[in-house]
DNA sequence: TGTTAGCACTCAATCGCATTGATTGCTAAC
DNA sequence: GTTAGCAATCAATGCGATTGAGTGCTAACA
C-alpha cells in the first residue's frame, strides 16, 4: 500500500466493487466505462485495470472474464464508505428499525435475540449477536425461603432478574428467627456485588457475627459460583443463517455445509469476535482464512452501555456485500438499542 | 395391497431395499440376482420386477435404468423389520448410549437435547426430540417473599423445580402478618394443582377468607398464566441437522434450504408431529408430501412416563435409510431413558 | 407353466468437437 | 496520455456420436 492510488484509479477501483456487490459477476472494462466514467474509452479503463491488477487490488478469474476485486479492493472501499459519512439507510427502514423497538421496552430478555432478527431482516445477511451474558449484573438481595421438610430456596434478586435455582437442605433446628438473621446476613454479605465477581470472591474477607452461618454463606456462595460458571459463556444469536444459502458463493452444498456448522456453534463464533478491539466502532473482516468462514465478510460492532461492553453485533455476507446498508443497519441499531435501554433503565429505578 | 406376495416376491424386494439403501442407486435385476438370489437368473429377476412394478411397489427413473423403491416397498420392508425382533445394535452402541446417560443422572435439564444429541450421534441421521413442556408438572408451594421497597416476589415451587421471575408490587402497608396470611393462603389455593391446569382455572371456586387477598390471588393467577402461555410450546431440539446434507438426495442447495428451514423451526417441527398417535410405540412415515420435507424418512418413538407422554424423539433422513439401525436406536433410547428417569426420581423423593 | 439364454432396444451419461461471445492485451495512430 | 481497431484467449454452450448399463421380449427348454 506503499503509494496512493491516482484519482482515477480510485474511482475505477470503487466503480469496479459497486458493480461487483451489485451483480456478482467478474466485471469488464467496458460496465466500468459505459456506467461510471463516460468520459474516456474502455481501452482507458482496461490499462487501468491493468495496473491495478499488478498492484494487486483486483484479479482475472481467466483470461477472457473480467475483473473480481481482492481484499484490499474492499478495504479501500470500506474505507470510502466509512469517511461518506451520509446515512446509509432509506428513511422507512430507518423508521422500521425504531418502531420494531419501541414497543418492546421492559422485555429486556430478548433483546439481543430480536436486534439480531432486525439486522437480518434489513440486511438480507446473516446476523448475529453476541451477549457478555454476565456482565454488569448486580446482587441486589439475597433471601433465605423456608420450604417444607426443613429444605428452603436461596433467592438471589440481582439487576436483571431472580435466581432461585436450588433448594437446599437445613440441618436441625430452623426457627424463625434462624432464617431471618440468615437472610440479613446474606444480605449484608453479598448485596451489591458484582455477579461476575463471585468467582473469585473469598468469604475470609468477612467475619462479623458468622458463627452458625458459616455454613450456609458457604453454600449460597457455591450456588453463586455454580451459576456464574454456567452461564459465563456468551450468549450468542444467530439470525438468517440460511439467507447465506441464496448468494452464489454458497450454491455449492460443501461451502454451505461448513459454514453453517461454524454460524451455528456458539463456541465457534465466541471465539471467532474473542480477540475483536471493541473500543473500534465499526470493524470490517473481509476473507479472514482461517476461521472455516472463508469467502465471508464480517462487520461487527460493539455495543456498549456506559464504558461497559455489552455485547458485539454484527453481520456476515459474502465478501461483495452491500457494505453500505450494513454499517448503516448497525449503526442506527446501535443508536436505537442505547435509547431503549436508558429508558428501560429509567423505568425501572 | 390387496394379495399378499409371493415368497420370492417379498425376498426380492427386500433385496432392493436392502440394496437401494446401501447405494443409492438404481438397482439392478443382476445385482439382486447376483448377490441374494444366486438360486435364479436374472431374467427370473426381471419378470419379478416386472410385476412388482406393475404392483406399485417400485419404479424406474427410466426405461433403461434399474428400479428404485416406492413409499409401500418401504413400509414392508420396515414392517419386516420390526416383526424381525432381533436387536439391531452392535454391544458397542448399546454401551455408548448406556454410558452417555448413565453419569447424567440428576442433570435432567438437558436430557431431552443430550438424547436427540446421542440419536444423532450413533445413527448419523439428524434426529430431534420434542419435549411436552408442562405435562404433569405440579406447583408444590407458592410463598410471597417481601423485597425493599413494598416490592416482593412471587415464588412458586414446583416438581420440576421454581418459577421466580416476577416483582410483584405491593401497596400501602405491608405487615410481616400480611405476608405470611397471603403465603399460607396461596399455599391451599395453589399447591396440589397441575400447572398446565392454570389456564382454565379460576378463582371463584374459592372464596374462604379471601377477603382482602383477593388481588393478591388475581396477581399469582395471572402470573401462571402467563407461564402457561410462555411454556406451553413444545420445546423442539433438533440435532445434526447438518448431516442430511451428506446424503446425495440433499447435494442441491435449494432443496437442502428448504429442509433446513423446516427443521431449525420449532413452530413447524411441533406442527409436523401434532397429529401423531402416540399410542404406537414406533410410527414410520415415508415421503409426507405436504410437509416440506418431501424425499425424507421421518421414525418416531413415544416417550412415556408411566402413562404420560413425556415427548417423542425420532430421527429424520432420506427414505433409503438404515430403518433396522434407527428403530433399535430408539428402542434402546427408550430403554435407557427410562431407566434414568426412574432412577432420578427415586434419588429426588 | 415356470425358467432361462440370447438378443435387440432404450436412453442417460459421457466424450469430443466446433461454435459463440465476452473480454482482454497489444499496437499503431492521434 | 488516450484511443480505435484487431487478433488472441478461453469459458460456456450446443450438438452429435459413442458407450454401456439395464431392460423387455422371444423362443427354447424342463
């Protein structure tokens, strides 16, 4: 990338990708010139072509065929579309996108599940969505609930929801009163904490009136590491993973096959963002070799709420992919979810 | 169906199957001679086919090809299958499935999807397991645990474990005395019950000293409403989805599409097996043309508790699959599921 | 009457070959 | 530096000949 590129070459090499996402087809001198440049001749374009072809932009699939762009073709223009700055999105699919939202306040759960159906509704790619399951989410209280037969429930109430999973077993004598300090205990201990944190929280760190309730701080703390260790996978949503069957780079069932087992195994795509920069706010992968989804391009981008990093979303299409729209999807995503969730947090305090 | 077949008639057409199933070809009279009927000539063989053709039993692709099976060569061939009776699985298989369960004991969470797994794995099939998600689960206790700020929770514990997802708010004052009246109430109105029942259930059967927590009461029905509603779809999970794609009925991209959206949706998958008869241990169906998934074999087994349908499992693949080694999967399935459902219920009580 | 060998017939699949057409690279002129 | 013109290239397409697997039919045989 030593040089840069003359004007000319510039706008051939954007011209050239334009019409590739658009048809799919190797594209000859002459689409360029007829289309995009009507002020100099095809044999113009073609010595054009040529050198860009040395450069090593573009390539002949053969001799006879036209020219497909390589990676750095689409880097240079990702990166034209990036500095454009216009929005990217007709006004009704802007409008489309609020409105699937708007009403859906409250129901955080599904969240991440429905912005990644939209992305791929609107973009007609595969979509995705990954959730930081456990991050941010705070211990508000903790209870002890007596049940029958000397059993009873922990009930750890946190910012985002109640888990009461497992009932434990009380040894001897419970009064009333035993499970009330129990409860203000728990309380005390643990009210305020980081969920994320109770992996590494040790109880040494306290030791105010824990004689007799060393026991079950002990055991609350097991459930707490027990679900953290569960549920410390990412979340992760596909959407429209067949829609990547109607492009012709995958009309081959072998491709196809691949790429489905790497979209829908959750430990594969974690991995695949897992060393992403997410303090970028856009990224753009185009063909990365050796992920098993070569001849893919991924945009991704990272959801934060605050500082925190909430989660990444993202799309992966073929390498000639509207890059325009996506980015433009993404980013009134991003846009529309931060608005639902001040509000919903609002509404919730 | 009208006459039975003559002797050598079925035995030829078991050799087809057998030999359609193996290849996936068109098979020939001399293959069928050659290698199961040495006794005749293949021109004996031919005249057979002949009329079986003219039966309706097979057919050819065209006139100078070998024949293929047709739905009801099928269905007698898996009719003889299961009349067979011997057990169709190496000691090696039967051991691996034994295995995979055997030390999940307690973790009945998955065991719906570790079984649809473990049918996929040993058939190479894409299999599923569709899960009647609230049959006979029954509320134990309902308690109301007060939380800061006039807020408390609704707990409902239940035989397949507890339902806490909602802050309920309360208002005005709220006595330690009024909670415990609410909780004990609660507990008479609602423990015993069958949570599917909650839909049609209603509140005026009751009326002893519900004055004053009739609200309350509204509040607890509605929140098992909605927990019916919620979960009263069957929970669908499919597995190997992907290896239909190995079988060269699926090597084209637009029909594997198409199978593939029929499976990853729950909604049609359930709908696919609404109408089944549980009653029949095993049900074979060959080639339903209206389902979407045409050109598939679809076995299914019922999964029973006690009299209780619990849920079916199957297995999906092309007709020409191998029908002795999926039923004695199943069958062994069945087998082992039980034994462990049995078991962690005995552990449990 | 059922079985068999032999042979002609059929037809998908494959191969080879010529044709087409899109597109380039080169060259000579502007 | 640009352009028109032209030969060269090569995938794709179309078409006819060839092949070969497999059948159906017929006549002889047990």
């Amino acid at each position: 990338m030593a040089k840069e590129l003359s004007e000319r070459k510039k706008r051939i090499l954007h011209a050239l990708v334009d019409l590739y996402i658009t048809t799919g087809q190797p594209v000859s001198s002459s689409d360029i010139q007829s289309k995009y440049l009507p002020e100099v001749s095809s044999a113009t374009v073609r010595s054009e072509l040529s050198a860009l072809e040395a450069l090593g932009y573009i390539e002949q699939p053969h001799t006879s065929a036209g020219r497909v762009p390589l990676k750095e073709a689409y880097k240079l223009y990702v990166e034209s579309i990036n500095s454009d700055g216009a929005s990217m999105l007709t006004d009704r699919e802007t409008a489309f996108i609020r409105e699937k939202f708007m009403h859906k306040l409250g129901q955080v759960e599904n969240l991440s599940k429905e912005a990644a159906k939209v992305i791929s509704d609107v973009t007609n790619y595969t979509s995705f969505f990954i959730e930081k399951s456990l991050a941010g989410i705070k211990i508000e209280e903790v209870k002890l609930v007596p049940l029958k037969d000397n059993r009873a429930i922990v009930l750890i109430v946190t910012s985002k929801g109640v888990i009461a999973d497992n009932a434990i077993e009380l040894k001897g004598d419970v009064k009333q009163e035993y499970i009330e300090t129990a409860s203000r205990l728990l309380g005390n201990v643990f009210a305020g904490r980081l969920i994320e944190d109770m992996d590494k929280f040790s109880l040494d760190e306290i030791d105010v009136e824990i004689q007799g309730f060393k026991d079950i701080l002990d055991e609350v703390l097991g459930i707490l590491r027990i679900y953290v260790n569960e549920h410390s996978d990412d979340n992760v949503f596909v959407e429209g993973a067949l829609k990547m069957l109607d492009y012709p780079e995958y009309n081959n069932v072998e491709d196809a096959k691949n790429f489905l087992s790497v979209i829908s195994d959750k430990g594969s795509m974690s991995e695949l963002f897992a060393d992403d920069d997410t303090s970028i706010e856009f990224s753009v992968r185009i063909g990365k070799e050796d992920s098993g989804v070569d001849k893919c391009a991924i945009i991704t981008a990272a959801y934060k709420v605050g500082d925190e990093v909430m989660g990444q979303a993202g799309v992966i299409g073929p390498e000639r992919m509207d890059y325009k729209k996506v980015i433009g999807v993404l980013d009134c995503m991003k846009k529309t979810l931060s608005t639902v969730i001040e509000n919903s947090n609002d509404n919730e305090d």
